[in-house]
C-alpha cells in the first residue's frame, strides 16, 4: 500500500497516458491492494472487457505484476516504482540521442510507447524500408542491447519479487530441522535474496552472449525475445551527471572534468547503483579520457616560475583534492569524492549518495526554517542525541528562540525527540527529551512531499491548459492552416501562446528539479541512512 499522494501521483500519470477508465482500475488496485479478477469487475463497476483490456496494456507496459497462489488464485497487482519510472522517460530518450545518436532514440522511443517488442518488431513500427537504414537501426539497436540499455523481458519480471522472496524464504525455512533459531532465518533470508537476485542476472542473460559461428542459429531464437528499457542503466548516467556537478560545485570545473573522466573510464564495468564504489583504475586511463586543449592548469594554482605542467601532474593535484589528501581525519574521509588504493583510484559512490541526500535534506531545511534550522540539523547529524539546553549552548542561540524552532523542525519530521525516563513510572518531569534526527523518517517524509508537489504541478498545468481561452487557442493551432501559417493567429492568440508557452516551461523546469530530488532521496538511497 502506498501514500495517498503517490498514490494520486500514479493515477495522474495513467490517467494522462492511458486514459480514464485504466486510471480507475489503477485507483483501485492502488487503494485496496491486490485483487483478483472478479473482484475489480465487483469494485469497479466496468464491463469485463474492458477490465481485461486494460489488465492486458498494463501488463505489457510492466505496470502490473500478477501472480497465483493456492489461496487467492490469480492476482494482479500495481508496481509503483515502474509507474513512477515514467515520469523519467523524456530524459531517458534524450540521454540515449546523446550518447547513441538519433535512431537509438528512435528505438528507445519506440519501446516506451509499446512497453516490450522483440527485434523485428521494432524495425515494423519505425517503417524501415531500405536496406541502408535498416543496417544503421540493427546497429543502433545491437549497441543499446550490448551496453544493457535494453534487458530481456521474461515472464519473471511480470511476478511481484517480494511473492518469490517469500515463496524462496519458505523453500529455505523448510529444509531447516525442528524449530528455526533467529540465525538459521536470517540465513534463509539472506539465501533467497541471493537466489532471487541470481535468477534476475540469469533471465538478462538469456539470448545475449553468443559465439560469433551460431550467430546464424540463433537469429530466429534472438528475434523471439521481447526486449525492455534497462532503467537502472540509464539511472547510472543520472547518477555520474549529478556527481560531476557536484564536484563543480565542491571544486572548480577542472575537478569536474577530471571527475567526469574518471566515471567515464569505469562506466562499462557500472552495473548497479548499488555499487559501492568503482573499480580501481590507474591515472593513465583517466589522462587518456582528457583531450590537450581541456585546460586544467586554469583551475590549479602554480608557482610563477614553473612551466606549463603535464596532464598527468594536473590530474594527480585534482585527484589530490577529490580525495581529500589535505584533510587526513575522519571529516575529510567523509567529504571525499575518491580514494586510492595501491596507487589506482576508486570513486566512493556511497559517501558521495550519502552527501547528495544530507544536501537535499538541508536545502529543504534552509527553505522552510531557515539558516537557524539548518545550524541545528547539522549539528544533530555531527554529534548525535542532545538535550535542549545543550543545543542552545552550542549553536549560541536564546532558550526562547530554539524550542519553537526545534518544535516547528519536528512538526515536519526534520528532527525527532528520544524520551530517557529516570524512574520506571516515566514521570515527565524526571525524564529526560533527547533530540536527534531520524534520517529514515526525514527522508521518507521529504518524498512523500516531493510526491505531492509533483502532483500539484502537474494538476497546476492541466488547469492552465483546460482555460477556456488558452484551450482555444492551443486547438486553433492544431489545424492544419494555422500549423503551415502561424500568421493566421491574431496578435491577442499570438499574446495568449507565449504567455501558456512560458508558464509550462517554467513549471517543467520546476518539475524536472523536484523529480531530480526524488532520484537522489528515493533512488540513491541503497546504501540505508546511517552516516556511520
């Protein structure tokens, strides 16, 4: 079950991508959980037909997880990671126009609008008809499928992992003798994820790798598979752009492009978010990554009687700083970027995730409660549990003016209050109140409300499109005379266009940053939210 803001969220998003009547079976599933077929015809008052119609998209567009069991039957159920994914497929098109050029875009787009298509079917609907673009479009589609941009869709990814993490940890429990202890189910669990997550490496695998002499046996087999977007592939490109601004933003563009560099030697071996760190990789490796005309003595400080130095003596000074060579304490381990080890380097992803989304949670903290709060929050994070008059005492601020602000911070879940009763009857004036904050807590409130701005801003640009003037005028555009001639527009529908055309984009600039803090909060967070 989920919030009632992701909640409208994901049915917004369905509503305007799928239509109204799959919005409703989407609302209800979201509401009550997983149901079976029967009981969405009972609870949604629709046709059978189109129940199943809209159970079939969905399912095909990897919206819909169903499963059978002995006790419920068949059931269907919404995932709501993949439903939320598509707010990020404009950016994933565009990233693969960069990287690949124009007809992997085109397949990429292709797949989004279908879901999963095998190989010949793509072509079908890009109306591929020579010989010479048909080539350039196997290329594009060879390279998108090697470089795991595209993954096998098998009938495993249409069934709820926590059922086959159930149904493995129970396989486990059963192979145990007379009554499990806490070790031996910790065990069982930690087998199933690792069988479970076996079998996800095992099923991307399938129809990939082959022996250049069967390649010719297997092209009737290869064209059989469906293929999907790899999200997580392109969420590593999202990650790598976010560090190196960060590291612009920490240093100087010189850092940044040997940052940049840097990823960019290890992004084929980049599998996971989850990846804790790189591979090592050696500095020569990342100088071959820069060009000579890059310009990073710009941003070194050199002494006025030495010459131009090397590109590997520059990428060893700013390798230097990433790493935090300046700094050897335990503040200085945790504001690095990298790490070296046996004089190869390594860039920390889990110290950098952690840092992205503390700076998220004082962004917010800084808008709402300003720079008192933030001195707080920091404070809190650095040193841990501490009472009232401590904080006070620390951040040189009056008694009078902390606890309001200590309530308004725990009113939005910022920071949150231990109780350490000095007697058993938990009297509360021999108690002690400890404040602290809860980094799971703040961090799942601060999505739910990031969940709830998007959804705002969208309704806010629905509105906006559906007034009753700026309708008109958007669908005067729509004709065919008036898309050949905007000159037919008078000068107040030419006022009316611009002034809709600046409000929409202003309101897609704002929703690309609020879903860039839901990317760092939601899918960065792998590595848990202890700082320790």
């Amino acid at each position: 079950m989920v919030d009632v803001h992701t909640c409208r969220l994901c049915v917004q998003i369905i509503h305007a991508q799928f239509g109204p009547l799959t919005a409703a079976i989407v609302s209800i599933l979201l509401t009550r959980g997983r149901l079976s077929f029967g009981q969405l015809v009972r609870f949604s008052s629709l046709k059978p037909s189109t129940i199943r119609g809209s159970i079939l998209v969905l399912v095909q567009h990897n919206i819909i997880w169903h499963t059978r069991s002995e006790e419920e039957g068949e059931v269907v159920e919404i995932n709501v990671e993949e439903c939320l994914m598509r707010l990020r497929f404009g950016r994933f098109v565009w990233l693969t126009e960069q990287i690949f050029g124009q007809a992997a875009a085109e397949i990429v787009q292709v797949i989004l609008d279908n879901g999963k298509l095998r190989p010949p079917d793509i072509l079908a609907s890009l109306s591929v008809h020579s010989s010479k673009s048909a080539t350039v479009y196997r290329q594009a589609l060879y390279k998108l499928v090697s470089g795991a941009y595209l993954k096998p869709s098998t009938v495993l990814w249409h069934i709820s992992p926590r059922d086959k993490q159930i149904k493995y940890e129970a396989e486990e429990r059963a192979k145990v003798p007379g009554f499990p202890t806490a070790k031996a189910l910790r065990e069982a669990r930690e087998v199933a994820a690792a069988r479970l997550k076996q079998e996800e490496e095992d099923s991307q695998r399938i129809g990939l790798k082959r022996k250049a002499n069967d390649q010719l046996n297997h092209r009737s087999s290869k064209d059989n598979i469906h293929f999907r977007l790899n999200y997580e592939k392109y969420s590593i490109h999202i990650r790598n752009t976010l560090i190196i601004n960060a590291a612009k933003e920490r240093f100087n563009s010189g850092a940044a492009q040997v940052m940049e560099a840097l990823l960019k030697a290890t992004e084929p071996n980049q599998k996971r978010l989850t990846d804790v760190r790189t591979e090592p990789i050696s500095i020569a490796n990342i100088v071959m990554e820069l060009s000579d005309d890059d310009g990073l003595e710009s941003g070194l400080i050199l002494p006025v009687d030495v010459r131009k130095p090397s590109a590997t003596t520059c990428v060893k000074d700013y390798l230097g700083l990433l790493s935090s060579a300046d700094n050897p304490t335990l503040a200085g381990k945790r504001a690095a970027f990298t790490s070296f080890l046996n004089s190869k380097v390594q860039v920390e992803f889990e110290l950098i995730h952690r840092r992205l989304r503390q700076r998220v949670l004082e962004a917010i903290t800084l808008e709402k409660h300003g720079t008192a709060g933030v001195r707080i929050v920091r404070l809190l994070l650095e040193t841990g549990k501490m009472d009232e008059k401590q904080i006070s005492k620390v951040v040189m601020m009056a008694p009078k003016d902390v606890r309001p602000l200590l309530t308004a911070l725990s009113m939005d879940s910022l920071v949150s209050i231990q109780e350490v009763p000095k007697s058993a009857d938990r009297n509360p004036t021999r108690t002690f109140y400890l404040w602290y904050v809860d980094l799971r807590k703040a961090y799942s409130v601060l999505l739910v409300n990031l969940y709830k701005t998007l959804y705002n801003i969208s309704s806010r640009r629905q509105d906006e499109r559906e007034g009753p003037e700026v309708k008109a005028v958007l669908d005067k555009r729509e004709r065919v005379d008036v898309s050949q001639d905007e000159a037919l527009l008078t000068r107040l529908e030419k006022g009316l266009l611009k002034e809709w055309e600046d409000k929409d984009e202003k309101m897609a600039v704002l929703e690309m940053r609020v879903e860039e803090c839901i990317f760092i909060l939601r899918d960065l967070g792998v590595f848990g939210d202890s700082d320790e």
